[in-house]
C-alpha cells in the first residue's frame, strides 16, 4: 500500500526550480514554507528518470524541501543520501518532526571517496506562535510596549497631582462611609 494520492501524482512536477550544488562550498539558507515525501527519481538529462526502488522492492524515498531564499525566492531540495541524512541530524537536534517553518543553512562541504556529496546542515526552528507572535512580542513590539507603558504611568501621575492639587475636578463625588 503506497501513501500516493491523485493529487500528488497530478501536481507532481513544476514548482520552483531546484538549487545545485556544483562546487564545494556552495550554500543555500532560507525557510522551509513546504516538505513533501517522494519518491526518488534516477537522473535522466532528458527528462524525468525512472523510479528508484531499493533491492527488497520498497521505494526509495525523498525529503523535497521548498525554501524560500533571500536572494533567489523560491528553490527546492532533493534531500537523499548523506544530505537526507545531515538534514536528519540536524533536525534531530532540535527534536523537530518537521522542518515546516524553519530556517535552514545547507552546505556542501566534500566529496566521499565514493564520490558521493557530503553535506553540512544548520537548522533554526520556527518561533513558536509564528510571525504574529515574533510581531507582537518582538524587539519593536516590546519596545512600543515599553514605552506606551512609561507614557501610561507619566499621564497618570500628572492627573494624580492635578487631582491632588484641585486643578482638576472628576465630577465624582466621594461617598462617605456610613
């Protein structure tokens, strides 16, 4: 029994275009706004590969991150391999399920003998709350609090002594104890 749906193989193919890694040292950072599981596809230049299958006949799976870069917008990651398995690691971690919403550095940093690419990944988990928490209790947001709250205590000190002095008159009369 497979986890596919009709969705997914309709919608499959298309998105935003994949980042490479062609040299050693090449790096991409941005937060993971998608992650689906696939199946693993051979590398055919002239389209798309045939399906992977591991010798047992269980499909070979991969991890496709969308990350949403600063310079680039949009790119997607074909995690297997040692990338899945750095990528793993780092969420590990972190004890994240899920990379949904985190901001991620992945490098490629060598080659294996075997000539396989050996990755490094740093993983920032989401702000818990989301960016509606980060706005609301941010450095800016705390900021504003602090000084509306400093603001607050001024004008009601100011209105204590013009109460206390008679300058002002509140049109409450104080009840008196019986």
């Amino acid at each position: 029994m497979s986890n596919y749906t009709v969705e997914s193989l309709l919608t499959s193919g298309g998105g935003p275009a994949s980042f490479k890694f062609p040299v050693i040292g090449t790096s991409v950072t941005g937060t993971v706004t998608d992650e689906q599981v696939e199946q693993s596809r051979s590398y055919d230049p002239d389209g798309p590969g045939s399906l992977e299958f591991w010798d047992n006949g269980r499909p070979k799976l991969q991890l496709v991150l969308t990350v949403e870069t600063e310079a680039d917008g949009p790119r997607r990651l074909f995690a297997k391999g040692l990338m899945l398995k750095a990528l793993k690691s780092a969420a590990a971690q972190h004890g994240m399920k899920s990379l949904l919403g985190a901001r991620i550095t992945v490098t490629y940093v060598a080659d294996t003998p075997k000539r396989a690419k050996e990755y490094v990944v740093e993983v920032q988990p989401p702000q818990k709350g989301g960016e509606v928490a980060d706005l609301l209790s941010g450095p800016v947001a705390r900021q504003s609090n602090t000084a509306a709250v400093a603001e607050a205590k001024a004008k009601i000190e100011e209105l204590t002594q013009k109460l206390q002095s008679g300058e002002l008159q509140t049109g409450v009369t104080p009840s008196k104890p019986q």
